[in-house]
C-alpha cells in the first residue's frame, strides 16, 4: 500500500521545489553574465531597456536598437555610456536629475581607491584642483585618475578608464610603447581635457593609438625616448587631438639629427592648428633646417625651444599672426649679427609692429666687435622697448675681448675689440704668417742677388756655350742611310 502524505506536508515540498527551481535559474542567469567588479544586480535592473537580448562577452559593438545608457562589454569588461554626463551636470556638480542619478549609479565600478578593478589598486580617482586647469578657473575641481609611478609596464588599464574622466595622469611608469586604441574603441571621454603620458620610456607610438581625445586640451609626453621611426612612419600621430592648445614634448625623443624636418611634417599631417604652446626643450636641437617648419601651427602664441644646441634661430614666423614669445634661453647663442636669424626676428619683426618677446638668457655671449650691432640694440630696447627682449637688462657675458667684458651686462659694455683669433688657433695662424713672411723674404732676396750678380754668373757661361755649340756636328737621315749602304 502506497502511503500517502498529508495535504499540508505535500503543500510544503511543492513550494519547497519551486524556490530551489527559482534559485537554479537565477544561478544560471548569474553565471553567463559575470563580468570582473559589476554589479550584477544593476545589470538585471536595466535588462528591459536592451530589449532583453544577450550580448556576448567578447563584443566590441552596440547593436543599434540597445539604448546607450545601458552596458558597453568589451572583451570581458562592462562599462557604462556616460557621454551625456556633461548635459546631465555629473561634471559641473548641478543636482541630477532622477534618470541621471540612476545612470550615474555605480556608472564605473570602483574599489577603495575610487578607481576600477582593473588599475589594482594602484591609482587614486576622485574630484580634485588641478594646475595648469583650476588656476583661471576659480579652483574648478577636476575628475581625475591619477597613477602617477604606480608601477605599470603596460597601458593596458586604461581600457578601463571611466568616462567621466576630466584628467589623466599616467606618469612615472615604464610602458616602452603604446598600443592601438589606448582608451578602447567603444567609450567616449567628453571631457578628457588633460592627458599626462610623461616620464613612461615611451619609444613608440602608433598611428591609431590615439582616440576619443576629441576634448582634450593639454597632451603632455615630456620625458620618453619616441623614436625616429615614430615621427616617419606615423605623421598624424596628433590628427585625433582636434582640440589640442597646449603640446609638450620637451625632452621627448631619442636621439634625432633630424628632428625638426620630421616634426614639420607631423604638424602638417596632424592638422594642429589650435595649438597655442608648443614645448620642445631639451631635446638636442642644434639647427633649424625649415624656417618655415612652425607655419602649420597657425594659432601658436608660445614657442620654448631652451636648453637645446642652437647658435642662432632662423626662423620665418611671417606665415604666423599670433607668435607672441619664443624661449631659447641656455642655448649656444655667442653672437647675433645684422645677418642672423635672431637678428631678423628681433629687429625686424618688432620694427615693423610686431610683438614677439625672444628670451635669450643664459647664452654664452662673446662681447667682441662681432657684437656692436646687437650691443647697442640691446641698450635701447632696455630703456625703450623692454618687452621685446625678455629680462635683457640682465643679459651677461660670458667672454670678450678685451677682457674685461667677461662677466659684465651686455647693457653695460662701453668698448669691444676685434681679435684676429684666441688661443692655440690664434698662436698656429701667427706663426704661420711668419713663416710665409719669411719665405717671400728668402725668394726676394735670392732674386735679388742673381740680379745684381748677373754679369759675374754670365761671363763664364757664354764660352762654354759658343764651345759646345760649335763642337756639335748634326748628322741628317740622309747621311745615315748613306753611311749605311757603303758598309
């Protein structure tokens, strides 16, 4: 006999086998959609909106028909769209709106650190002041990820930037070369105006590393090693930064003998033409190839070419309306002659009207003749126009002759001299001269003598001469065949 349960034992395992069947389901639903620091309670609150499809981990794409406040996945991340987060005031700090709040909510999962997962912990994210940014925005607060020497050999957590970054600071770190799409190929950063990659033994850049930098404002790549092969093969390296005003790459590059030339043709291709302040210190410049190598940079205002090798600066900046300083302090500038370049720039420009201040400190001013020009130039633009020549009062010399120039203000300098040459060069031509002087003495006086004894080396040639004149005999052809035929 089949023993049966009593009704409310039977009523208890039905509900029983229902809740297990439920807690399966959602297991299931779990494990097919986890992603690494998601939420994955909010991904099943937003599932009506993306029309209940499934979207597979490693997709790169939006269908077209998924609302784009719902989840990016990319290659086993999930990030949120925020490219409205401008318009819905999460970057000014207005008060959001209730759809705004609960797009913002967990928009980018973070850790303790107020950054996500993937940069381990390693960087600080959150709102702070940020220089050069806050300084003339009344100390605006910025979004920034900050991984300053965190430690990475890769920029490979950048995938996981969140969209609401204002400022990057990746400096410090040793990545050697950066990939394709270093943001991703799916998020946008509306207001990322502030890169820093410097200090990272950065070697290689690729055409297409840069993307979805359409705000940024201030790129900062001071401090690597780019190579040569960067500059040739990837001449719209910069075309994406369509914003870009400020652009540092002061000590930037390995060794180039070349390197103006192949920068001209990046700025031509990159199309930067909103650059303001354009850094190149330090880099080992000894020659400006192309005068005209900065006119594709037509908003430049501020050109810093200090601490490279340049004996002059032969620059065209007519092609240019805006130029209104150029830095070459600690340079190899010893002398500025009417014919120079930096003489041009100076007197010309600024005679005509134009407002370019040059700052030539720290150079190594010999204060000869060589310098009278520019000597007087620089007394009356102290007094009369002291903006052209940036702290000219205090311009030195590093020698002169007569000696005692060295050391003095080029302002201050009363009388310059012209020596022939200085030291073992000067010692070598002197004694050269005396030796030609010399010589030509040696040969006048040999001339000299045979003149003047002319009579007495003559006389006992010209019986010698008529002897063996007369002594010859001539035999022809003739009298040789001659000779021949008796024998």
């Amino acid at each position: 006999m089949t023993p049966v349960l009593p009704p409310f034992l039977t009523f208890l395992i039905i509900i029983i086998s229902n809740v297990v069947q439920l807690e399966l389901v959602g297991a299931a639903s779990s494990s097919t959609s986890t992603f690494p620091g998601v939420n994955h309670n909010r991904l099943h609150s937003i599932s009506g909106r993306t029309n209940g499809k499934t979207y597979p981990v490693d997709d790169d794409y939006l269908d077209s028909d998924k609302d784009p406040s719902t989840i990016k996945r990319s290659r086993g991340r999930s990030d949120f769209d925020s490219s409205e987060l401008e318009r819905t005031g999460i970057a000014s700090g207005r008060p959001l709106s209730t759809s705004a709040k609960e797009r913002n909510n967990l928009v980018d999962f973070t850790d303790k650190t107020g950054c996500p997962p993937e940069f381990q912990g390693r960087c600080k994210c959150g709102y702070v002041p940020l220089q050069p940014l806050s300084s003339g925005n009344n100390g605006k607060q910025y979004f920034t990820v900050n991984c300053t020497k965190a430690g990475f050999t890769s920029a490979e957590s950048l995938l996981a930037l969140p969209q609401i970054t204002e400022a990057l600071i990746f400096s410090g770190n040793s990545i050697g070369n950066l990939p394709l799409n270093i943001f991703g190929i799916t998020k946008t950063y509306p207001d990322l105006v502030y890169i820093d990659l410097s200090n990272n033994e950065i070697e290689n850049i690729l055409g297409k590393t840069f993307h979805r930098v359409n705000a940024t404002e201030i790129l900062i790549l001071s401090n690597n090693k780019i190579s040569r092969l960067t500059l040739q093969d990837h001449k719209r390296v910069f075309s994406n930064f369509v914003s870009l005003k400020h652009l540092r790459l002061d000590s930037a590059f390995a060794p180039n003998p070349d390197l103006l030339n192949d920068l001209s043709e990046v700025f031509i291709e990159s199309n930067l033409t909103k650059v303001e302040k354009l850094h190149l210190e330090h880099n080992g410049i000894d020659y400006i190839g192309e005068p005209k190598v900065f006119c594709e940079l037509k908003s430049l205002q501020d050109l810093h070419l200090s601490q490279n090798q340049l004996s002059d600066l032969d620059l065209d900046l007519t092609c240019l309306n805006s130029v209104r300083y150029i830095d070459i302090t600690w340079n190899n500038i010893k002398t500025v002659g009417e014919s120079s370049g930096i003489w041009k720039l100076l007197h010309e420009s600024n005679s005509a009207g134009g407002r370019i201040q040059v700052n030539l400190l720290y150079n190594p001013f010999e204060c000869d003749c060589k310098l009278d020009a520019f000597l007087d130039l620089v007394r009356n633009w102290t007094k009369v126009n002291p903006d052209f020549l940036s702290r000219g009062e205090i311009l030195t010399c590093k020698d002169g002759f007569p000696n005692n120039n060295t050391n003095l203000f080029l302002k201050d300098v009363e009388f310059t001299a012209c020596p022939l040459l200085q030291g073992s060069d000067y010692v070598g031509t002197v004694m050269s001269t005396i030796g030609w002087i010399l010589g030509i003495l040696f040969l006048l006086g040999v001339g000299y003598f045979l003149y003047s004894n002319q009579r007495l080396i003559c006389r006992p040639v010209s019986p010698l001469h008529q002897t063996t004149t007369q002594g010859v005999k001539y035999t022809t052809i003739q009298e040789e065949e001659a000779e021949v035929a008796h024998v």
